[in-house]
C-alpha cells in the first residue's frame, strides 16, 4: 500500500478522531466505526482525509473494541503517522479528546477534530476549516450546516449581535432553539494551546451528564473566539444506524465512479456498479453492470470487464477481456488476455499476454504463460505453464499429496490432451504431447507422447452374442 500523498504544510496540523462510541443504534456486535463502506472501515475515511491534508500525527481516540478498531486502521494504512489514544469510558466528546492530549504533548499548531462515523468528509472540507480559523486568527473554528430536518444535532445559537456563538445539544435546547436549523457538523479546528487550557473548562452540567466538546464554543468567546465555517452536509452526514451506513456507502461509491467515468472509464450502469476506495481504472475500459471491484484492483486501458465479476487485489493489464461472471483474488491478468466466463483466479494465478482461461477453469499459484489456453473445466494448481501450451479440457493438476502441496511444470508448446490427471510433482518436457485420458506419474521428456492410460481393446461382434444369449430360452432342470 504506498504511503497517503501528503501536502506539505506550512504550518504544524495535527489531528483526532474520534472513535471510541459503541454506536448502539447500529444493533451491532461490532463497534460503529468498524462497519464498512467501499472496502473499508467507517473510521479510516476522516483518518485518511486527514493525513492526506498534511496532519502529523493523526490520534484516533479508541474505546469500545479499541484493538479490533487500532487493527483495522493498523491495516488499512501501515506506514501512516498514527497514534491511537484509549478513552476507557465515554464521558462525552469534551473527554474524548481530553484523551488524546498525552498523545499530543509538545504539539503546537492547528489540532483537526472529527468524528470516525462522517465518512464523506473530503480533504477541501478539512482544508475549509483549517482555513477558517487562521484566517480569522479564531482559538477555534467550528463547521456549522443547515439542514431541513435538524434532528439529533446541536443547534448554533447566535446572539443578537451576530458576534457570539453558542452550541445547544438536542436535549438540552428549548423549544424555540430546537427549531433552529443551523447545526453543529462536528467538526472542528483549535490552536493547540487554546484547546488543553479550556477543555480543563468544560463541566458536565448538562441533561446528559457528559463532558461536551461543543462548550468549547462558548468557552471561546472569553478568549480567542470562535468561528463558524460553514460546510455541505451531504458531506458532514454522520453514519449513526444500519440504513444511514446503506446510504453513505452509496454516496461514496457514486464519487468513485464519477471519477472513474470522468477518467474515461465506461460504466454501463453506474447505480450497479460497487467499488473499493483506492480501485484504479483506465481509460476505454467498459465495466459492464453488477460489477464489484475490490481492494487494491487495478485495471488497465482498454479493457471489457463482464457483468457480474468480482475482482478482488487483482491487476489486470491492457486490452484485457474479462467475459462475465468471473471471480478473481490476489491475480493478475496480462495484457491482451481473455478470461472467463465463469472463470476463478485464486491468489497466485498469473494469466500471460494472450492467453486464454475459459469457463470453469480454476487456476491457484499458477503462471500461465504467453499465449496458452485452458479453455473448459479445468484445474490447474502450483504449476508454472510455459508459452503456448493447450490445456486441454478436464485437465488436473494434482497437487495435494494428503500433506503437502507439489508443483507442476509445462514447458513450452506441450499439448496435454483432454482430461489428463498430472499427478504431482510432474514435469513435462518442451513440445510433449500427452494423449487424452492419460494419468500421469512420471516427468516426460521434450518432444515424447506420454500415453498413460490401458490400451483399448475392440471386441468385435460382441453386441451380437450379447443380445443372442438373452434371446436363448433358459434351459430347464431336470
Ligand atoms: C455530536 C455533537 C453535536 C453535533 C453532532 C454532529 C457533542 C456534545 N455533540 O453529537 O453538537 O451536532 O456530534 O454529528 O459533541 N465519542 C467518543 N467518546 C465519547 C463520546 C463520543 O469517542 O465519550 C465519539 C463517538 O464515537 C462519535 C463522536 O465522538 O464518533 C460523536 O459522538 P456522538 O455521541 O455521536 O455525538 P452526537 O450525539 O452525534
Ligand atoms: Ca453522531
């Protein structure tokens, strides 16, 4: 996985995230932020983002299944500055990033502060908010959206001089705020400083009892002040229950295919079409309907993907044809080659320029090289197959000896007959010939026909007394 492209900054920017809520709405086992869209968990979208706008270090704030949500991103970004900080018990939002301080120690600078359930947020978003601040020289800046239905959110009160800004969370507002429509988005830029002296501020006086970070907004105004920047809340939507989860996992799969499509990329139908976060493309290449491409898949200029492939960490070179419903893992397909329909490219299969994998052919740790053909109902495991090899239909490699697996060479140009067992470890010579139905055990040399199966005998005639001896009443006993 390479490293995040970072901006370079100019100034020092760190970031939080926060990740420790169970998300009880989610009716889940699995904490919130693990849950998934586009290939990755909900809380790697504001870390990715975040380290992709320069921040060094990003602290995600971890609690309910902390080493399961630290592995996963662990994962996801191997080489990242990451720094994870444990929040025991969730005391509020105020506390949960109170957690992060021992992380920060000697930081200064602009501190990002966001959620590990928004992951649509983008880079320019982060960027907006950052940039709020400096440009007003604010302690903090604080993203604020309007919305038809505020349900849930903390509304942003304005005094009467326009100047000062307060958060009022859902249940502690009054009637008349609830009504107000500008939202608190939870997100947020502070100077680092301004942060750890007034967070030691916040109370819990509230009608949850809970340690808001939304009480930095009015703590500000004694100080450096606050500013509000607003920003999209198709963006800031946080993902709070299964259907919320359903919904972002659309929008964001909507973005990477209008990338897609304005890279060049044809996509028969855009609304059936699912792909990874990270999934490359070429021009000219066609992606039929109900396609999925996962993980680190890259494919090439030129290519037809078919309906209802899955493609999974696969690498797929120019003017590639994948016929439809193809699945494929941990392969890679070679320039020119066609594959499929029905085909299975388990981890390890390299399919050559010009070669051809046809329907139900599997292949798993195994090269097939330029211009070789296993068209029908074959398998073909730990084997290393030269250039211009036909593997004829039926053919299998058996690599499993009950204990361990063994290897299978093909030199160039052999033609393996229908229905051949290779048993292995086996290596057949340049230019062999095996004929049909053979069973082999040993290697065979270049340029030999290997026939390893019983002679056929012909009786000739034999219907003919066959049906006699049934016609022939039964002799009776005396
Ligand atoms: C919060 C804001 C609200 C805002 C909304 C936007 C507060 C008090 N309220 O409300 O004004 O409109 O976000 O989405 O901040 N978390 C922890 N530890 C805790 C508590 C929360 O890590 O002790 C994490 C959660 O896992 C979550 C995030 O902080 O990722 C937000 O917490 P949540 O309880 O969802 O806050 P909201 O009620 O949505
Ligand atoms: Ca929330």
């Amino acid at each position: 996985m390479p490293r995040p492209s970072a901006r370079k900054r100019s100034e020092p920017l760190a970031a939080i995230v926060l990740a420790a809520g169970k998300g009880t709405r989610m009716k889940s086992s699995r904490a919130k932020v693990l849950h998934g869209i586009c290939g990755r968990p909900l809380a790697y979208y504001p870390v990715r983002r975040a380290l992709a706008l320069g921040a060094d270090p990003v602290v995600v704030v971890v609690g309910h299944q902390a080493e399961e949500v630290q592995a996963a991103l662990g994962a996801a970004l191997p080489e990242a500055p990451l720094r994870f900080a444990a929040q025991e018990q969730q005391l509020g939002t105020a506390h949960a990033v109170l957690s992060a301080r021992k992380a920060l120690r000697g930081f200064e600078g602009s501190v990002l502060i966001c959620s590990g359930d928004t992951p649509l947020l983008t880079e320019e978003t982060l960027a907006s908010v950052v940039e709020a601040r400096r440009k007003a020289k604010a302690g903090l800046a604080f993203a604020t959206m309007t919305l038809e239905n505020p349900t849930g959110y903390g509304r942003v009160v304005h005094s009467h001089d326009g100047k000062l800004a307060l958060i009022v969370e859902e249940k502690d507002a009054t009637p008349e705020e609830r009504r107000i429509q500008e939202v608190n988005a939870g997100l947020y830029c502070a100077d680092a400083a301004f942060l750890w002296k007034t967070l030691a501020k916040v109370g819990q006086k509230n009608a949850q009892g809970e340690f808001y970070l939304t009480d930095l907004v009015a703590l500000a105004a004694e100080g450096p002040g606050a500013v509000a920047a607003r920003v999209s809340p198709v963006e800031a939507a946080g993902v709070n229950d299964q259907e919320e989860l359903s919904l972002a996992g659309r929008a964001l799969t909507r973005r990477l295919a209008q990338r897609l499509m304005r890279g060049g990329v044809t996509l028969e139908d855009p609304e059936r079409f699912l792909c990874d976060e990270g999934v490359e493309v070429g021009p000219d290449t066609v992606v039929e309907t109900g396609v999925r491409l996962r993980g680190a898949t890259r494919v090439g200029r030129g290519c037809v993907i078919g309906q209802g492939s899955v493609l999974t960490d696969t690498v797929v070179g120019d003017g590639v044809t994948i016929k439809p419903y193809c699945v494929t893992e941990q392969a890679e397909i070679r320039a020119g080659a066609v594959v499929g329909p029905f085909a299975r490219l388990r981890p390890g299969a390299d399919v050559g320029e010009e070669a051809h994998v046809g329907n139900f052919v599997e292949l798993k740790k195994t090269r097939l090289g330029k211009g070789s053909k296993a068209n029908h109902l074959t398998y073909l495991g730990d084997a290393t197959i030269g250039a211009g090899v036909n593997v004829g239909c039926g053919t299998v490699t058996c690599n499993y000896d009950g204990e361990k697996k063994n290897p299978t060479v093909i030199g160039d140009g052999v033609f393996v007959g229908s229905d051949s067992i290779l048993v292995a470890p086996i290596e057949i010579g340049e230019r062999a010939y095996i004929a049909a139905g053979s069973t082999l055990t040993d290697d065979v040399p270049p340029g030999a026909l290997a026939l390893g199966r019983a002679r056929q005998v012909n009786k000739e005639g034999w219907v003919d007394r066959l049906e006699a001896s049934r016609r022939a009443p039964a002799k009776k006993r005396a």
